[in-house]
C-alpha cells in the first residue's frame, strides 16, 4: 500500500500486495512483462512521474528505502531453522514487490530521464536495492539464487547507467557492481583485495559476476532491442549489451587461475564451456544487424560500438565468425529465412545457423565484419592484444575470401548500402591487420632504387607463392578495390575505392601502387574469369581459355575495366597475353549482334557492352605508359577480330558509335606505336577497304579519324601496296580534299603524300597519277593558304610518281595563283636538275 502512490499501479494491483507474495491473485499469477504492461496504464500519474526530477529522485529514494527496510539478519537467540524460514520469507516478499511492483515503473521511465539527478537517483536505488537482496541469500547459494531472482532486471539497469552520457553515473554504476560482486562472490572480492586491484573498470569480479549471470541478463536484455519500443530505449539497451560484452570478455582474458577456481567452489555453472554469451550469439548477431539498417546515425553508431566490443576479444569474435562466415558465401535455399536453431533436450542451442541473402543483410553482414576486425584493434592488456591478434591471423584468409567471394560482390554491385560496409571491411583490413602490411613490406622490392638489388617480377609472384595464406588476402583485397571502382557512378564511392588501393602498399615507401598491382594482376584477371576459384599462382600459359560474354551491366565486366584503367599499362601490357582474349571475346562479330529475332532491348544491351568494351580498348591502346613493343605480337590479332569487325558499317545510330569509338582506337593504336610493318602485313589486305569504306561515313570525326589512319598505315607500308588496292582508294582519298571539314581535308592531304610512297609508280601510271594531279591543282586555288600549302606538299611528292604529268598538268593550269606560280618555278628547277 506504501508503494502505490509512489511507483503507480493502484487499479492494476487488484488483490494487492499480499496476494502477489503468496502467488494466490492479482499480478501474481502474471509474467513479469504483463505486470510491466498493466502498471504502465495505471501509473501515469504516480510520484516516479511527477513533472519535477526533484520530485521523481525522491520518489526513487524512498521505493528504495521501504524495499531495504525489511529485516534481513536472523534474530538472536532463534534456532537456526526458524532464522532460515523468517529469511526466506522476507526475500520472497521482497522478491515478488520487486518484480511486480516496482520494477515494471523503473524500467518504463527513470533510465530514459532527462535528468541526470534522476538517472543517478535510480542507480543508487537499484544498487541499494540489489545489495540487500543479496545479501538475504545464504552464502553457499549466493550466485545461484541471485541468478533465479529479479535481481538480472536491476543488472540490466545498472548495465544502462555504466553506458550513461553522464561520467558520474556511469562510476556509481561501476561502484555498484563491484558491492554487487563483493555480496554475491564474496571469494572473487578477497582475491580482487589481495591483488590490489581497485574498483575500475578493469575489475574482474565484475565480469565475473555478469558472466555467471550472462543467461538471464540476456533473456532481459534482449528483448529491448527489438519490438514496437521506441528507438532511443532500444538504442540505450545497446549500449548495455555493450557495456555487458566488454566486461564479460574482460573478465575471461584477465581472470586469475585462483579466481576460477573460487568461482567453482561457489557452484557456479556456466551452459557455455568457453566463453559465456555462445548460447546467445546468433540472438545477438541479429539484434546487431537490425540496428545497422536503422536510418538514425545514432542507432548505427551504437551497433558498430558494440560490434567492435564484440571484436575486442578473441573468443566472442571467434564464436561470430563460426557462426557468421558460412552464411555470407553460401547459397540461399529455398526456405531461406534469417536465422535457424536447433535446440537440444537441455535447452542449449547446439547449432546456429544464420542465412545471408537480401541486399540489406549482406550489407549488415559485412558492416559486422568490418566491426569485428576494427575491434581487434582494442586491447588493454598484452594478453588481451597477443589473443586479438591471434584470432585476426587465424580468420584473415577466412575473411578476405567471405568479402571477396563472387555471391557477395554481385549484391555489392548492385546495393549501395552493400558497397559501403564492403569498402569499410576493406579499409578495417588494411587498417588493423598487420599480417597484410607484413606481407606487403617484405616483398616490397619491385621500387628499388638500385637495379641491381631489384628482383624480377617472376621472382616476386614465387615468393608471393611461398608465403602462406597472404598473397591471397592481397588479391582479395585488390579484387573488391576493382569491384568497388566498377560501382556505378552514382554510389559516389571512387575516390574512397582509390584511396584503399593507395593505402595497400602504404607501409613501405618503395612500394608503389603500379608495383602492387603488378605483382598480383594476373592473379585478379583470373578470380575475375573462373569467377572465385582456385588461382593460378605459377602464372603460365595453361591458363583457362578466357572466353566470356559478359554484358555491360555485368560487375566482371566492370570490374575488369576498373583493373585495366587503374591497374597501370605495363600491368596490362605484361599479361596482354590473358587480356587479349578477353577484349576479343567481347568485340569479336560472331558475338557482336544478335539474331533479328532478337529484341530491341537486348540489341541496344549488346552495343551497350561493346562501346564500353571498345572505349577500354581505346584508353589502354592510348596509354603512354602501355610499352607498345609488347603490343606488337597482338596487333595483327587485334586488328582482325577486335576492331575491324567493328568498323564495318551497320544500320543505326549505336552502330555509328561504335564505328567512332573503333576509328579512335584503331587511330590510337597507329599513332601510339602499337603498330609495326610486319604485324600490318598481314590484316592490311583486308583492313584497307573496310577504312575506304568509312571515308563516307556521316560524321565528320570518323572520316578524319580513318583518313589519319591511313597515312600512318601508308607510312609503315611503303612500296607495299599493288595496284589493285591502288586504284580502289585514289578516287575515295581525292574526294575527301573536298570534304566540308577543314581538319578532314588538311588529313586527306597528309594521306595522299604518303600514298604516293606506299606503292610503286609503275602503279600509278595512266588514268590514276592524271586524275590525282588534275585534283589537286584544282584545289590550289582554295581560299585558305594553309590548304594550298599542303597539297603544294603533296605535288612536290607527286613529282616522284611522274613528273611529267605534274609539270604538262602544272602548265596547262589556267587558272594558276601567285603559289601555283612559285610552285611551277620549284617544278622546273626540279626538272632542269634531273636533265
């Protein structure tokens, strides 16, 4: 009755008090949640929720004074039965005011005030409250009882007020504890004297005290994180899931041999053999991942706070990974559903399986991940940071393989929220595992300054493949980097992804980006091609045929122009062997168009794939750190099957593109150096018509692109050409000198010169050399001077095809300007010098 007017619930209670103590009606017949509910109704006007937070301390104050009221001690001069039967009752009363009651109004309220008087009013009533609870139990059953009673709700309070904003509270919190510990583990606290350690955060006795209590905290604590609860209260249950993870890990990584064996004397049990929070990790894996697809930052931040808790110690990090790893890299099934357990006849979960499938969990999944590694990182002790490392060097391999595997980075490419936590595992890898920057110093000699130190490539990848697992966390690393710069555009993750590739060889300054991927891009071509299986590690030539049909909006396909744009050209260049076959699988006419039957849609796909696949081309053939010697034995290849089938005119407007990208790689490829007289010798028979060809196209770029092109094939081919092809290209060249573009017509100048010299002047003889000349007086007339100076150039080379017909044609000229004077006199100085 005391109670009532102070924490509410005067019409919920119904038979009162005294029938809740003995179980015989009202709320004692009520879970402790339902007793929460019916209080909550009736309470809303009860002193624990006056307007003024002096009003509401004192409330708290006095509960706690009429709860610690009660006489506990037995009386003097009582036999020993009847003390223990006076005892038991008043903590069974006790008991039941609590948990139907009491705890309901300081659960609803006081831990979500904002008052901070409040906050610490109720601290230190549940403190003085729980104290004398335990203290009521029997010594020899202490933990035991404890654990049975109400007593966890008030824990999870206390576990509230240590992740309190307030630094006072949360030291009063840790006070509390540590009274809690000394009532409950009275052997653990004699220890704790003895070693002289003080009542901190690092004290052990409070670890194990939540530890030993690990079962029924949780079944209290996670119920708030999920339900129709407000955010913030679930937001603050996190953080004491946190405060309780830290302390229980904590108490496993620094308790004493004594200690242990204490707490066994003490009869406590634990269901878990290892670690004291096994049972719960699936549960608390999902409550994890719920609150990172939270929009709130806040949330978010308070889940990867307690994911890195999670991380700090070796064991709880182990037991997420056991349960966690498997489920990103496997399948879904058809029953898929989030989490499955199976329990045993005791009631323990002897298996959990958690199952990775929507973009949302994958993307909880690998933000877990990146917690875990960023938390090995915290240590506090040598023996906690020797057991981190310990368990990151066990698991790194595992887990560059479970982000990199082929199911997850086709969820990456597609989810923004998936490439996010992707990229922080990635830079949490980097970051905080030194095995990685270990890996990468020591083979770090590719930049050596002195040439003669330096080893070669081939020496690299075989000590690569003598050092373990790490050559293949690198390539895993380098995989997602080029995953993540193959992100569209509007993920906004490129300079993150490029900042990650430069932070890989961070650690030692004689390793540049380009030596990295070097050493390891053959590697990345083939998890690309065989799409995660095995590697190569010898790099021969029994490689995989790279045959694919990838299409534009494949992420191997975007992946692997990220690798060839980013990678370097002497990476390209150096497995131009392995690259080669794959930009001819993609561009090669057999699989350039579909059948008629096809679709519009799926048309404009395929064209969609080979404009990009065409401007890859482009960008490496234009690449001047792509050393074109290295080119040279692909070029005839590359002409044949990659851009001259494109260059053949086709019906619509994405056809016409591709002849333009194509005309510029062909144009790259010539001007570059890419190109040799032998390796033209062959395709040239071929590629001469399909270039005459486009000298009509529609776009004026095209025309000049091909009209370039062909002077630098006429350059490499002198002599070369017969008279066949002679006559089929004069007419299209002379035509282009009457092109409407000025740079197509300055192009068809330079063109014609070189023509000249790519054949024999036998070839030339007759109705070809006369036309030519007649033309190209014609157009010394031209308005611009700089026109009349270049096919001035290219008369004067006209001389040596047949002179004659240049002078008899030069003199006829009616029609002959100040220039054709000048060029006339040149003409006949040639010719009194020749006799």
């Amino acid at each position: 009755q005391l109670l009532r007017p102070i924490t509410g619930g005067a019409e919920a209670y119904g038979g009162g008090g005294a029938a809740a103590a003995g179980g015989g009606g009202g709320l004692g017949a009520l879970t402790a949640a339902e007793a929460s509910t019916l209080v909550a109704k009736s309470s809303s006007e009860c002193m624990a929720r006056h307007r003024h937070s002096k009003t509401r301390c004192l409330a708290l104050e006095a509960t706690a004074a009429v709860l610690t009221c009660c006489q506990t001690d037995s009386p003097d001069g009582d036999d020993e039965k009847g003390s223990e039967m006076e005892l038991h009752g008043t903590v069974e009363t006790r008991e039941s005011i609590l948990r139907y009651h009491v705890l309901p109004c300081w659960e609803d309220f006081p831990p979500f005030d904002r008052s901070a008087a409040v906050r610490m009013a109720l601290v230190v009533a549940v403190g003085e409250v729980t104290v004398t609870l335990a203290k009521g139990f029997a010594p020899a059953q202490n933990i035991n009882k404890f654990s049975k009673s109400s007593s966890a709700r008030m824990l999870v309070l206390l576990l509230m007020g240590m992740s309190d904003e307030t630094e006072n509270i949360r030291n009063t919190s840790l006070y509390t504890l540590a009274r809690l510990a000394k009532a409950v583990l009275p052997e653990a606290d004699k220890h704790r004297a003895q070693s002289g350690i003080c009542t901190s955060v690092n004290d052990t006795s409070v670890g194990a005290l939540l530890s030993a209590n690990s079962d029924a905290v949780l079944s209290v604590l996670l119920p708030c994180l999920s339900g129709n609860l407000p955010l913030e209260r679930k937001v603050r249950g996190m953080q004491a899931l946190e405060v309780l993870i830290r302390l229980v890990n904590r108490s496993s990584e620094d308790a004493e041999q004594s200690l242990k064996e204490s707490l066994t004397s003490a009869a406590i049990t634990n269901d878990s053999d290892e670690y004291p929070l096994q049972p719960y990790t699936a549960k608390i894996v999902l409550a994890l991942c719920s609150f990172f697809s939270e929009e709130e930052a806040f949330a978010r931040s308070a889940a990867i706070s307690c994911g890195r808790a999670m991380g700090a110690n070796g064991q709880s990090a182990t037991a997420v990974l056991t349960l966690f790893l498997p489920a990103i890299s496997a399948k879904p099934t058809e029953d898929d559903t989030h989490t499955t357990n199976k329990k045993t006849d005791d009631g323990i979960f002897s298996r959990n399986e958690v199952l990775v499938s929507s973009p949302r969990q994958h993307a909880a999944a690998l933000t877990l991940l990146g917690c875990l590694v960023e938390g090995a990182s915290i240590s506090n002790t040598k023996n906690a940071a020797e057991s981190n490392g310990a368990w990151l060097r066990s698991y790194t391999e595992e887990i560059s393989g479970a982000i990199s595997n082929p199911r997850v980075l086709e969820v990456v490419a597609q989810d923004r929220c998936s490439a996010e936590a992707l990229l922080e595992v990635c830079n949490s890898l980097v970051n905080c595992a030194d095995n990685l920057k270990s890996f990468v110093a020591s083979h770090a000699r590719l930049g050596a300054g002195d040439e003669s130190e330096a080893i070669s490539l081939a020496e690299e990848r075989k000590n690569c493949s003598e050092s373990a697992w790490r050559p293949r966390v690198v390539v895993d690393v380098l995989l997602c980097c080029f995953q993540l710069l193959g992100c569209p555009d509007a993920f906004g993750l490129a300079d993150q992804a490029m900042d990650l590739l430069d932070a890989i060889p961070g650690c030692d300054e004689r390793l540049e980006r380009s030596d990295l991927i070097r050493l390891h891009f053959r590697d990345v071509v083939l998890r690309l091609l065989v799409d995660g299986s095995s590697l190569q590690k010898d790099g021969g030539e029994d490689a995989p045929s790279p045959i694919v049909s990838w299409s534009a909006d494949d992420r191997r396909f975007r992946a692997f122009e990220a690798l060839l744009r980013y990678g370097g050209g002497l990476a390209v260049a150096e497995n131009f062997n392995l690259v080669a076959p794959v930009l001819e699988s993609l561009l090669a006419d057999e699989a350039a168009f579909n059948s008629p039957s096809d679709s519009n849609d799926d048309v404009s796909i395929d064209y969609t794939a080979k404009l990009s696949a065409m401007a890859l081309v482009e960008s490496i053939m234009s690449n001047p750190q792509f050393p074109k010697d290295l080119l040279h034995p692909f070029t005839a290849k590359m002409l044949n099957t990659v851009i001259m089938p494109n260059l053949v005119w086709k019906v619509g407007g994405m056809a016409a593109s591709l002849r333009k990208v194509s005309a510029a790689a062909l144009f790259s490829l010539l001007s570059s150096g890419g190109a040799t007289s032998e390796s033209l010798f062959q395709p040239a028979p071929r590629l001469l018509p399909v270039l005459k060809s486009n000298l009509s196209d529609d776009d004026a770029s095209v025309r000049e692109l091909v009209v370039s092109s062909l002077a630098i094939i006429f350059d490499l081919l002198p002599g070369a050409l017969g008279e066949d092809i002679v006559h089929q290209l004069y007419p299209a060249l002379v035509k282009c000198l009457d092109d409407n573009s000025d740079n197509v017509r300055f192009a068809a100048c330079t063109a014609i010169r070189s023509f000249f010299r790519a054949a024999s002047p036998q070839h030339f003889m007759g109705t070809a050399i006369d036309y030519m000349v007649e033309q190209l007086l014609i157009h010394m007339d031209d308005p611009d001077r700089k026109i009349q100076t270049a096919v001035l150039a290219v008369l004067t080379v006209a001389l040596d095809v047949d002179i004659t017909v240049v002078i008899k044609k030069g003199k006829r000229s009616k029609t002959i300007s100040q220039i054709q004077r000048t060029s006339y006199t040149s003409f006949s100085k040639r010719e009194r010098e020749d006799g």
